[in-house]
C-alpha cells in the first residue's frame, strides 16, 4: 500500500533523526552534526503576530477596529491565565514541559491509527509542531511537510524557550469567523477579555482550534459543547482540575455575546488613515524623501505605504478630535441637503479653539474608503481665496491702510488678462469692506497686483495648501484661478488664521498614536505655530468677514448667534462650485457643493445652497 509505505518512510527517518540527533560526525572527521545542519539551514525569522489596532474619538470610545488581514488580540505569556495554559497541555500536548519539540509516542500512537486507516488522520502533533506550521509552514497533508515540521520543531525548541512557544501559539491558532489567538475569540464570542471567562467559556473556546469549521460555535453549538467534554475530562486526568470545577464547568450554560467588529463614521475614519500616512511620512523622514525622489518617486511611496501597514499590523491606538455628535450632524446636515441637487458635496468643522478637526464628511451616503470630496477634490476655490491673498496681505504690507480704504472696483486689465464683475457689474471707487462684502473681482484683482503676486503668495507659505505651484503666482489667483486647487479640509483650516488672532496651526483629527501593548506615544504631529498676519490685521478683516454675512454676498449663511459670525462666499466660472467658508466664537466651517466632474450649479447659486448649508451646520450645532 503507497499509503504505509510513505508512512514507513516517514517513520525511518524520524528514527534516523532521533539516533542522530545529538551526535556529532567528529568520528569521521566530516560530517557535521544534525544540529549543526539544522543551525545553518533552518533560520527562524523574528515573528511579529499581525495585531488588531484601534481608532478612537475625543472620549476615547472606540470607533474603528482596524484588522490587518487577521483579527488578533495579542495577549504575552504572563498575562495569559494558567488555566488556558493547563486546557491547551492537557488536550494537545501532555509532554509539552519535557519533549524537545516532538512526542515519539505520539507519532508512534498516529502512525499506528493512519496505517489502519490508509490515510493521515491524526498526526501526533505537538504544540511546537503545530506553532511551526501555523506561522512557517503549510497546512498540507503530505509527508514532505510533516518531516518538515519535525525539524521545524525540534530546532524551534533549540532557539525558544517554552512560555515563547506556548505564547506564540496561544496567540496564533485560528478559532473560526476570522478570529485568531485566544484572547481575540474571548472578546469576540463573549464580548469580555479572557480574565474575566469561567473555566466552562474558557474550555467552550478552547474546544474550537481542533477543526473549526466543525467546531464553530456560531453555527454549531452543540458539537462545540460535546467537543468541551473531551477538553474537561483530560484536564481532570491530568490532574489540573478537581471534581468540583470540573461538574461545575461541565453544568454550565453557555451563552454567547457577540461582539461585532466596530466601525464607525466611515468620512472621518478614512480621513484618519490618510493623517495617519503623513503623520509617519513626516516624523520618519517620507515626506522629504519624496520631494527629493524625482523619477524614484514611486518606490518611495511604496516604501511609505508598507512602512504604514507595518505600524497599523504592530497593534496601535489612534486617538483622535472626532467629535461624535458633531460628525453625526455634519453628516445628517449634508445628506439631507444634497437632496435637493445631483451634485456632490462635504463639510469640513475645526475646533478652533484646539486647532482640531472635529468633523468631515466626504459626499453623499458616504461608504468607507471611497472618493472622498473632503480632502482628495482639489477644485477651484473662486472668492473664498479673497481674504488669504488679496485682502489680509494688502492691509500687511499697507500700514496705515483699513477697511475704509478706498479701492478702485473698476474695469482691470493688464497683459491680456481683463477680469470681469459678477453679472457684469462696473464699479468705480469703493472702500476696500465693501469690495469684499459685494466680492468685487476687478478691486480682488488689483490689490493684488499692487501687492505683486510674489509677495502675496508667500502668506501662502503658511497654510497647508500642498498643490500650489510656482505658474500659480499671477493675477488669475486672486479669483481663485489655480493649477490644481485646494481641498476643502485645506481652505477650511486656512481661515482658521481669522480666529487666532494672525497665527496659524494646522488643524489635525489625529491627537497621538500609542503602542497597544504598553500605551508608549509612537507619533504625534509636531507642527508648531506661525505668525501669519498681525493682530490688527486680523480683526479687520473679521469685521469684513462679518458684513459679508450681515449685508453681502453671505446673507444666507445669517443666524441669530451670541458671538462672532463671518465668513466668505466663493463661486468658480459657469457656477461649477460652490463655496462658503466661515467662523463663529468657537468653530471654524467649511462647505462645497459641485459635480465630480465638472457641470453647472446655477439653480443651487440661485437658491444659495452652499450659505443655507452653513447656517444649518452651525446653528444646529450639538453641544
């Protein structure tokens, strides 16, 4: 029979490997020996468990599980609790203190079984050999593997002590739905961490690595619980329960509590990954390496991108501004108002009082990881770009210059660029508060081309705005004409400059990213605070920006509110977005409205959608 005959192979070699094992070819003066093979052949790589990581809110609730391709809670050796320890000897490996990665009697014992039954049926494997198969070999029945794995074992034994062995598998056997490592089915099926589990829930558990497709708890119980006998009974035999915990485990009901994976506020979570890739790009040195790539870019994005899921597979917590009520209303807000139009839209809110983006969206019914309108639509700003380049920058370099300063509105040319108003409008010399109220472009234009591009673009300088580029510094910018653009996450952080007084810190949703396993601070964003525009300058344009609201181009973003309100509207040619960007005492808001690709908006200008939005974010705002 092929069957026994491979099997008899198997069977010499092992006999062949326990004779010589622990001699040497020195007798022969050249051979080496198995050790010494085994030394130099087989070389174990440091194993890292992929481990589950969190993303959490302000209040540290968690709303994200993040699983790198396998959901594990990594639990060490000495918080594991004996009686899991106990279960896993007793039933797998009784001679797991003392055999050196292999149990002869129990290959002897597997060898018999498998000869009768002209298969491999059981396979005499201990914890080491099973450890050495779930993380460097194959689950293949063939006879090459499992001589494999008896050298695999043994030389583990040679390099690792027992409580890494046993930790090792503890926390990689796979227990069905997913789920890998004990304490990841402990809080999985019962929705508790593995201290807190009776000796009954702990065995139930225990009961499903040995086949879980028959012994999934979730479609059957029954043989789960018939399966947990065999493991309270060898626990008893082996001498590690007494008579009353094992009736008492064995009489228990076992009920489930299902805790299903998390994931929550999908428009600001994807948001959180993509901070997450330049939080690690800036701190490890990324983000220079590619700007200095040139045609090496993409492997150093490559490079970036593994080193990022190296850091999410290490098992961390991101903590993060995300305020839940916030982001539910910006959502609700959103959703609700892009009924009434087949464009996209999204909706950026920064605390500014902590510089901390506490919600954003990212388009309509917003699904997880899909295009997301909120920071990766570069679009056209139109007049939103007003107070940034033209307006703050001229009343910087102007001492003595205010809102009351006359500015001529009038026609403007200059090179074969000759902007117009909106509707056509022409306007003769008007203060420089009613030329952004009425958001005049020709006086936009010609402030700056009194300032020069050149030195108005290097206010710039200061905010996040990552696509500008050197053909942008000319004359069209001043209405908002750019390459590439802005995001709405960058516009809205930009205007956060108006409510502190000239300084400016990037808003940022990630807080800190700290290890899982002992809480130590891994990345934090170390931006620090730049001084934009004077104080004076600053609260004259919040005045500006306040009569845009009260009697300009902004009436509709209007509301009843104790404190600040001011903002801009910003509209690009043929109406194909909308924007209004704005603050109050305590938050700083952005909105935009437009096709993915590009069509006209001019019902919803009519209608002032992008104001209208605003004022609903803002004042319905939760508490």
């Amino acid at each position: 029979m092929k069957t026994a005959a491979g099997w008899s192979g198997v069977f010499l070699c092992f006999l062949a490997f326990l004779l010589f094992a622990d001699r040497t070819g020195s007798e022969l003066g050249k051979a080496e020996s198995l050790p010494q093979i085994l030394d130099e052949r087989i070389e174990f790589e440091e194993e890292t468990l992929a481990v589950n990581s969190e993303i959490r809110d302000r209040n540290g609730a968690v709303i994200s599980d993040v699983y790198s391709g396998e959901n594990r809670v990594y639990k060490p050796y000495h918080q594991i609790r004996e009686d899991i320890i106990q279960m896993f000897k007793a039933v797998e490996d009784r001679h797991f203190d003392t055999h050196a990665g292999f149990d002869a009697a129990g290959i002897a014992r597997a060898l018999l079984v498998n000869l009768q039954s002209g298969a491999i049926d059981e396979g005499g494997s201990t914890i080491t050999q099973q450890t050495v198969r779930n993380l460097y070999l194959t689950h293949e029945q063939t006879y090459e593997r499992k001589l494999s794995e008896l050298l695999y074992a043994y030389q583990m034994e040679q390099e690792y002590s027992k409580e890494e062995i046993m930790e090792l598998y503890i926390n990689s056997i796979y227990f069905a739905n997913g789920i890998y490592g004990f304490e990841s089915a402990s809080e999985y099926y019962f929705s508790r961490p593995s201290d807190e589990l009776s000796l009954g829930e702990i065995t139930f558990l225990g009961s499903i690595p040995n086949n879980p497709t028959i012994y999934n708890p979730l479609e059957y119980p029954e043989n789960v619980r018939e399966r947990q006998k065999v493991m309270l009974r060898r626990m008893k035999e082996q001498g590690y329960l007494s008579e009353e915990r094992y009736t008492a485990a064995l009489n228990q009901s076992i009920e489930l509590n299902v805790r299903e994976r998390i994931d929550l506020y999908p428009d600001y979570v994807t948001y959180v990954y993509e901070e997450l890739k330049q939080l690690i790009g800036q701190q490890e040195g990324y983000t220079d390496r590619l700007q200095a790539a040139g045609d090496n870019r993409a492997a150093v994005e490559e490079e970036w991108q593994s080193r990022v899921t190296e850091v999410m597979k290490e098992g961390i917590v991101i903590d993060t501004a995300l305020k839940p009520s916030a982001q539910s209303h910006a959502v609700t807000v959103m959703n609700q108002q892009l009924q009434q139009t087949s464009a996209q839209g999204a909706a950026a809110i920064v605390d500014h009082q902590r510089q901390e983006l506490i919600a954003l969206t990212g388009g309509r019914n917003y699904q997880k990881f899909d295009f997301h309108r909120g920071y990766q639509a570069y679009r056209q700003p139109g007049s939103v770009i007003k107070p940034l380049l033209s307006y703050a920058p001229y009343l910087e370099e102007n001492p003595g210059t205010d809102p009351s300063t006359l500015v001529d509105a009038g026609p403007f040319a200059h090179e074969g660029y000759a902007p117009r108003n909106a509707g056509g409008g022409v306007y003769g010399l008007v203060t420089m508060e009613e030329a952004l109220r009425q958001s005049y472009n020709t006086a936009a234009v010609r402030l700056l081309h009194q300032l020069t591009p050149e030195t108005a673009f290097r206010y710039l300088d200061a905010f996040p705005f990552a696509r500008i580029t050197s053909e942008d510094e000319a004359l069209p910018a001043a209405l908002g004409g750019f390459q590439y653009g802005m995001n709405l996450v960058e516009m809205t952080s930009a205007y956060t400059v108006f409510s502190q007084d000239g300084t400016f810190k990037t808003p940022r949703a990630i807080r800190g990213v700290y290890s899982k396993s002992n809480g130590d601070l891994l990345f934090s964003w170390n931006s620090g605070t730049r001084t934009v525009f004077s104080p004076e300058t600053t609260s004259r344009i919040r005045g500006m920006l306040s009569q845009v609201i009260e009697r300009g181009t902004g009436t509709g973003a209007s509301y009843a509110a104790e404190g600040y309100l001011g903002g801009k509207t910003g509209t690009t040619d043929n109406y194909a977005d909308l924007w209004f960007v704005g603050l109050s005492n305590r938050y700083t808001a952005g909105v935009w409205f437009g096709h993915d690709q590009p069509g006209a908006l001019r019902e919803e200008s009519t209608e002032n959608l992008h104001t209208k939005t605003w004022r609903r974010l803002m004042q319905e705002m939760p508490d």
